[in-house]
C-alpha cells in the first residue's frame, strides 16, 4: 500500500485546521472547527500506518479515541453555531440530539480500545464491492454507533439551516453537512479509494471556509465604519441576524459635551474647530477604551458612551465613574488648551434599557433606548465645568457613598423631579 495519498491529505486536514484556528482565534466556535480538521488529519495519519493484520500493536487501540475527539470538536463547533442562530425552543432539542450523537461515538472509542481489529480490519475497505464476502460481525457492532451519530448529527444540521442561520455560518454548517457523511464513509473504503474521498471533503470544506471568511471581512469592514468596536465583535461572535434581536439590560449612561462650544466654533476658523474635535474625539476613545466603554454616538461637540452594553460588567457604574474622571482629567485639558473658556461637563444615569442593532440596508446602527438614555443626557446639560453629576442608583450600585448634598429639580424630558449629586468637580490653572 502507497501510504503518500494518505500523507497528503493528513497534511492538508491538519492544515486546514490551523489554518482556521490562525486566523479566528478569537472566536469558539473556530477553534473548535479547527480542534476538529487537525483531528481529522491525525486520524488519517495514524489509519495510515495501521497494519492489515493480526497481531497488532497496543497503539492501535487509541484509533477510536482519535476518531472520537474529531467528532466531539466537530459537532461541538455545530452546538456553538446552533445557539447563536436557532431558538430557545430548537437550541435545546438540537444541543440533546448532538449530545446523544457523541455519546454513540464515544461509546465506538471504547469498542475499538477493546477490539482494535473491528476498527483496522472489519471496518477498513468494508465497502469494497469487489470483494465477495459479506462484513464480519466486527463491522456491524463498530458502524452501528457511527451510523446512529451521522444520522442525528443530520438532523440537527437541517434543522439549523432552516432556521436561517448568520449568512457567514450557513456556508460553513452546509459544508459541514456534506463533509461528515464523506469522513465517515472513507473509514470503510477500499484503502486506495479512501484518500479520495477525503480529499473531496477537505475541497468541499474549503469552499465553505472560503465562502465563511469573505462574508465575514466584507461584513467587518462596512460595520467598523458605523459600529464600535466592541458592537462589530458581538457581530462577528454571534452573527448579524442575533446581533440586532433587541433585548433588555442593566446600562450606565455616560454623556459629556464640551462648554462653550457654539461660541468657540462661531469665532474660530472651521480648521481649528475641526482640530478640536478631532482631538477630543481622540481622548474619549482612548478613556472609552481603558474602562470597556462603547461610544455609541460622537455627535458635534459630545458623546453619549454605554457601560454594560453589548458588553455587561458586573461592576459597570464604577467603570462609568472611572470613565467620567478619567474624561475631566484628559479630555477637559485638551478642549481647554484650545481655550480657557471651554470645558466639559459629564453626567451618569443607570437603568434597563433596550440595546440592539437597527437598520437596513447600507446603514446600522447600535441603539440603546430608554428613560436612563434621557436621564444621563440630562444631567449632562446641568453639569458646569468641570463637573460630574450622576443619579443616586449609579453611585449606590458603584459603592460609593451619596454625597451629602443633593439637588432635587425638575429635568426637562424627564417628567418629574430627580435627586441629582455633583460627584466632583474638576479645576485647572486659571479657574
């Protein structure tokens, strides 16, 4: 036997998988759709080397083990994908069925540990027509678990291809279908027509990992163009069609806005006021970033920032507070070295809001709505400068303890009379 085929395709499995894994890292289910091709291509390795007859050697009881871990990482690449794509009501009889499907496979592990020649002997070239003589009884115990998988693995993938999966993902999840039918088969073909068949996988595969990976960089760069940061990874994570199911949370607001502004911008050529801006935008991007904020609107001469969304922290009001200082300290001294009579004031809110991407077409936009929105900006507009004003459930849930003072006023929009607290109030030289 010519073991060079077999090498080849080894090769190019565990390629693929690397391949995958490099250039997604960052994602779950691409590791583990990386975890699996590189197991892939281990399993045809060592199936390679195998010998065709008895005696064989202790080694050979680990085929099943290594056929085992391949389709765990398979299947738990298509449980990932299922969750981010499928509902409630379908995720979780899709998770049990893709349960049951590993439990078969492993149970084909301890088999073969136990009888290593059902695997090398009764199931390789099983499906060799030119052979007369029926499979032994090896063959039927060993494939009965792998047919039973493949079966309810089958029926979990339609299921999530009609749901209608993330673009990105149902060119990876049909591949896939298509693919493990043709794994499985090229265990019990003849050796030499067996390279064949894998080879066709890998090439079916690659057409899908292709189609998967230029929708995903066409998608990243339009969406970074309009999104946050934060925003285009929860897109990339969990596909655009999950991404924009509105849904409740928990926020703190943070919304800024520079004092003196309109002034400045009448009595200044628009080149200055532009560097203005640029730089301020430049400083709160930067804060924004050191606490995990998401800057979901820069509009003119402020900015409205989300603690908690799409990213929820458990301790989100103190990074707000830390945020807002952070904003006083930095962003204030580079709009006051434009001018002494500028500066910045900063207000805080925390509430339930509903968060989601909205939009269509050529245009999305990350939208966080509710009475907490309205509040911080607000707030904003009752900060002087150099001042943080923040609602009392912001500081409680931070741990910070209510300043003595409070001021109740009625906000305009908001409707009724609000407890506001002038957390700190910024200086610089010339105050």
């Amino acid at each position: 036997m010519d073991i060079g085929a077999f090498q080849v395709v080894a090769l190019i499995g565990c390629g693929m998988g690397v391949a995958v894994w490099a250039t997604d890292r960052d994602s779950p289910t691409s590791r583990a759709l990386g975890l699996f091709l590189a197991g892939m291509g281990l399993v045809i390795l060592a199936s390679a080397y195998a010998p065709q007859a008895l005696p064989l050697p202790a080694w050979t009881r680990v085929l099943g083990v290594l056929d085992a871990i391949a389709f765990v990482a398979g299947t738990e690449w298509g449980i990932r994908v299922g969750e981010t794509v499928s509902s409630r009501d379908l995720a979780g009889p899709n998770r049990r069925l893709v349960r049951v499907a590993q439990a078969c496979v492993i149970l084909y592990a301890g088999l073969v540990a136990w009888r290593p020649e059902w695997r090398v002997l009764s199931l390789s070239g099983a499906l060799d027509l030119s052979i007369n003589t029926a499979p032994d009884t090896g063959f039927y115990i060993v494939a009965a678990p792998w047919v039973v998988a493949m079966a309810l693995v089958l029926v979990a993938g339609v299921r999530v291809l009609r749901q209608g999966p993330d673009k990105a993902e149902a060119a990876r999840i049909a591949s896939m279908l298509a693919v493990m039918p043709l794994f499985a088969a090229a265990l019990a073909l003849p050796r030499e027509v067996s390279p064949v068949a894998i080879a066709l996988g890998e090439i079916v595969f690659l057409a899908g990992a292709l189609r998967y990976h230029n929708v995903q960089g066409a998608r990243g760069l339009f969406l970074a163009q309009f999104l946050s940061p934060q925003v285009v990874e929860l897109v990339r994570k969990r596909g655009l069609r999950n991404a924009m199911t509105r849904q409740r949370q928990v926020v703190t607001v943070l919304c800024c806005d520079i004092r003196g502004f309109t002034a400045y911008a009448q009595a200044n050529p628009p080149e200055k006021v532009m560097r203005l801006l640029r730089d301020f935008y430049t400083d709160i991007g930067a804060v924004a970033a050191q606490f995990g904020g998401t800057i979901k609107d820069l509009a003119g001469d402020g900015a409205l920032i989300l603690l908690g969304a799409p990213v929820p922290f458990p301790d989100q009001p103190a990074r707000a507070l830390g945020l807002a200082r952070g904003l006083q300290r930095r962003a204030r001294r580079t709009v006051r070295s434009y001018s002494k009579r500028l500066g910045l004031g900063v207000g805080l809110a925390t509430g339930e809001v509903a968060v989601g991407i909205v939009g269509q077409g050529a245009r999305y936009e990350y939208v966080a709505v509710g009475p907490s929105v309205n509040l911080a900006a607000r707030l904003c507009d009752e900060a002087a400068d150099g001042e943080i004003r923040a609602d009392a459930d912001t500081l409680t849930a931070a741990g910070e303890a209510l300043p003595s003072r409070s001021e109740l006023r009625p906000l305009k929009g908001v409707g009724r009379e609000v407890a506001t607290y002038l957390v700190s109030r910024e200086r610089a030289n010339g105050d």
